[in-house]
C-alpha cells in the first residue's frame, strides 16, 4: 500500500506581525512545481535563503533531502522578538510543504503553514511514472509509525 500521509500543522507567533517573522528551512532540495501548483518530480538545489524572512513572501512549496539531527529529526521554525515556534520531523517525514498565502485584499493572513509529509504531493502517480523514487509503502499486515513534534518558547 503506498504511504502518502501528512499534517497541515498552522503556527503563528503571538502579537507579531507575520511581516517580521523569518523561517528556518533545513532542506536542501526544493520540489519544482507546475503553473496548477502540482510537483512536477523535479527537484533543483534549495534556492530560497535559509534562514528565510518572511516579509512580503508568499510560498506553496515543497522541500525534501532534510537536514536531520543526531536522532534524525528536521528542526523546522519560524522567530520573531524573541519568539520562536519549531516543528520538528521524524525520519519518516521527508518532504515539508510551506505555505504562506498572499492574504486577500484589507486583510491580514498571520500564520504559517510547516506541513510534515511522508511523500511529496503527486507522490503516487509521480513514482507511477518513474519521476518519484522516494514512495514509502506499507506491506500487507504491516504497520508504519511516525510522530512530529511542536514546540515554542517565549511566548
């Protein structure tokens, strides 16, 4: 059975402005996307400054080939004043979707969108057609687990 799995997590940091905000991404690969917003199963080098200011940036985009601590977690975060929110991975999330939507107009959108995700968008019909390597499966009668963390200090 093919695995695609993930979480649309939501962070936003307390009292400050999403315009003052900047995002840690610890991905190495950025996960190219056709003109509907749906991967293409190209990757190019990340090309997004890391860490990553947020002002003015909308994103819907997915990273993979994390960069993992000791214990193979991806730390994922977004600071401000002092603020921080992370998410962290487990190994078995290796692709994060962020995105940042352009609010409407006269309004404010201050959130943030860190979305673990066993696969990357498309995944199946992607590896269907040769272009994904990275499906994760699940065998008959087998089971598969994996956790996320959040965590955020001073706020």
């Amino acid at each position: 059975m093919p695995l695609v799995i993930g979480f649309h997590s939501f962070f936003q940091i307390p009292d400050v402005a999403r315009e003052e905000w900047v995002a840690h991404l610890p991905a190495r690969v950025h996960i190219m996307a056709d003109e509907h917003n749906i991967p293409t199963g190209e990757m190019r080098p990340l090309d997004v400054p890391n860490p990553l200011p947020l002002r003015g940036l909308t994103l819907d985009d997915g990273f993979t080939d994390l960069e993992r601590d000791a214990e193979g977690r991806a730390h994922f975060s977004i600071g401000a004043e002092g603020k921080t929110v992370e998410t962290l991975f487990g190994p078995k999330y290796p692709v994060a979707t962020i995105w940042l939507p352009q609010p409407p107009p006269g309004q404010t959108r201050e959130f943030v969108c860190i979305e673990p995700l066993a696969a990357i968008i498309g995944g199946v019909n992607l590896a269907h057609e040769g272009k994904y390597p990275g499906l994760q499966t699940v065998p008959s009668g087998g089971k598969w687990t994996e956790s996320f963390w959040i965590r955020a200090s001073g706020i």
